[in-house]
C-alpha cells in the first residue's frame, strides 16, 4: 500500500509589499534584542534577550508566519534567561531560510 503525503508548497505567500512591511516589523520589534544567531542545518537558531514584550513580538510574528510559510517549523523554546527561536525547513526552503539571516542582517 502506498501513502500520498501533500507536503505544503515552498514558497512564501506574501506579496513584496507585505515581505518588505514584514521585514520592517520584524527589524523595529525584534532584531533589536538579538544576542545571537546560528545557521543550523536547514535553519536558523535565534536567541533574544528574555522579557515579556519580547517574547509577546516573537510569538505575534511566528503567528504571522506561520500562516505565509506553512512549510517551516518554528520553534520557541520555554522562558529562561534568553529566548530562542528555532526556524528550520526542508533543503528545499534555504533560499527562503537565507531571507531570514538578510533580514536580520538588514539587507
């Protein structure tokens, strides 16, 4: 017996106004408090200085996220000293995976 799996497109499904609306939220909420970050394999780690707003626009943009990419995972590991953010993806989604580290660099 063989099991069809529909795998979700990879592809992000914002338009270039909304990625560049995005990526300015992200830059003005969250790149700020940035103490680290790691490409992984098929992903990037993100560790975040630890408060409740912080951890509130984490959350507010993996919803968002979620709901463009549905082909990543993310992750958002429990309340400690730092927060960390896990997005990771198949081979596949590294172009899209690399936007993220642009993002982040500013670019």
């Amino acid at each position: 017996m063989t099991v069809q799996v529909d795998l979700p497109e990879v592809a992000c499904s914002l338009s270039d106004e909304e990625k560049r609306t995005r990526r300015a939220l992200a830059r003005r909420t969250l790149v700020p408090h940035i103490i680290e970050t790691q490409e992984i394999e098929h992903g990037l780690k993100l560790v975040f200085f630890q408060s409740e707003e912080v951890r509130s626009n984490v959350e507010a943009l993996v919803r968002m996220e979620r709901e463009c990419c549905t082909f990543l995972t993310f992750t958002i590991t429990p309340p400690g000293e730092a927060l960390t953010l896990m997005i990771e993806g198949p081979p596949e989604a590294g172009a899209i995976i690399e936007s993220f580290i642009e993002q982040i660099q500013g670019h």
